[in-house]
C-alpha cells in the first residue's frame, strides 16, 4: 500500500464531560490509539472530522483515498453520513467497533463498508487490514465499471437496432444496407454510430 495514502477518520470528540463515563472514557482512549496506529503505521491521517450533514462538503474538499469510521455500531448516524457523502463519489469505508454485536455487519457492507473491524485495534493489525478493504474496494469499483460497461452496449445496441428498423421501413432497405448507412453517418460527423442513431430517432420521434 502506498505510504502516502490520504486517510480521514470519521469520529466523535475525543474530550469525555463526564469524567466517570467509564464507556466514553474506553471509547476516547479506543480511538486514540487507533489515530496513533495510523501515524505509526506511517499513514498520512489528513483530517479527524465529526459525522454530520456538512461531511460530503469536508470529503469534497479534503479528497482522501479512504475513510474510516471509529464509532460504536450502534451509533448509527455516523455511518450513515460517511455512505451518503460517498455516494457519488466513492471511496473505500473503513469501520472500527468495540460493540460485539454482529447484527448490522451484512447492511454495512450493502451500505458500501469495505471492512467492518470489531476491536482488534492493535497497531500491526491496520496496515493488513487497510490492504484488504484496498484491494476489496478496487475489486468491487472494477466489477461496477465491468457492469456498467455491458450495460451501456446492451443500450447502445437497442439504439443502433431500433434506427435500422427505421431506415429499413421508411427506405426499404436491408438490415445491412441500413447499419452501413448509420456507419457511414457516425465516419462523416466524427461520432460513434450508437450517438448517430440516437440522434435519428430523436429526430423521427420529432417529426412523428
């Protein structure tokens, strides 16, 4: 992995009001160490910013290669900023939990988590497991872009067919003779034939 890797973490304050909340205590000192882990580990830990509505602001501004969310999986709300502020623009999500239960690991996931960690914060567990959630997130992004892929040729492919159906009924011509002069069309403008056939549908769905 690469040492410069830009990382956010996605946290409560670390300052405890209550000095005898033995469980924020143990959470501020959990994600501490976890924030010492990564500069120890010697990754570039950019920003430590609260999960709220202005989070896809700071993620926009700040550009990092991955963000990790140090809450308690019950603390929904947190997790829930960091999946809407990476929506268009993805990147991997990282989540650490002390909580033990596992109920919510399948929709985190679903929800676009590339690693759901219950403790185990100790340093020379961090660079394995951010290798992983990078390689699983460049998997998956590679997968979609795979998909998206066929999808748009399926789409194109209708498109081109439809057009020739046209030409083939307006100008009686032959499934071939119709697709050369589509071809043809797309070489004389610079456009793809998909973009040509589109237009001419436009075009005939204009004119009706």
């Amino acid at each position: 992995m690469n040492e410069a890797l830009r990382i956010v973490v996605v946290a409560p304050d670390l300052a405890v009001a209550d000095p005898d909340d033995a469980h924020a205590i143990a959470q501020a000192e959990r994600s501490r160490g976890l924030r010492i882990g990564l500069l120890e580990n010697g990754f570039n830990l950019v920003a430590t910013l609260p999960g709220d509505p202005f989070l896809t602001e700071r993620l926009n501004q700040l550009q990092p290669d991955l963000v990790i969310v140090d809450a308690e999986s019950e603390a929904r709300d947190a997790l829930e900023h960091v999946v809407m502020a990476t929506r268009d623009e993805r990147r991997p999500i990282v989540l650490f939990t002390n909580d033990s239960d596992t109920s919510h690991v399948q929709a985190a996931v679903a929800a676009g988590v590339s690693a759901y960690i219950v403790a185990g914060l100790s340093p020379d567990r961090i660079r394995p497991i951010l290798d992983v959630a990078m390689a699983r997130f460049q998997h998956e992004e590679g997968l979609r872009r795979e998909l998206a892929d066929v999808k748009s040729e399926l789409s194109n492919r209708k498109i081109v067919d439809r057009a020739k159906g046209l030409l083939m009924e307006r100008h009686g011509l032959t499934e071939q003779a119709a697709y050369d002069r589509l071809r043809k069309a797309a070489m004389a403008k610079g456009m793809k034939v998909a973009d040509v056939a589109q237009r001419m549908l436009d075009v005939a769905d204009l004119l009706g």
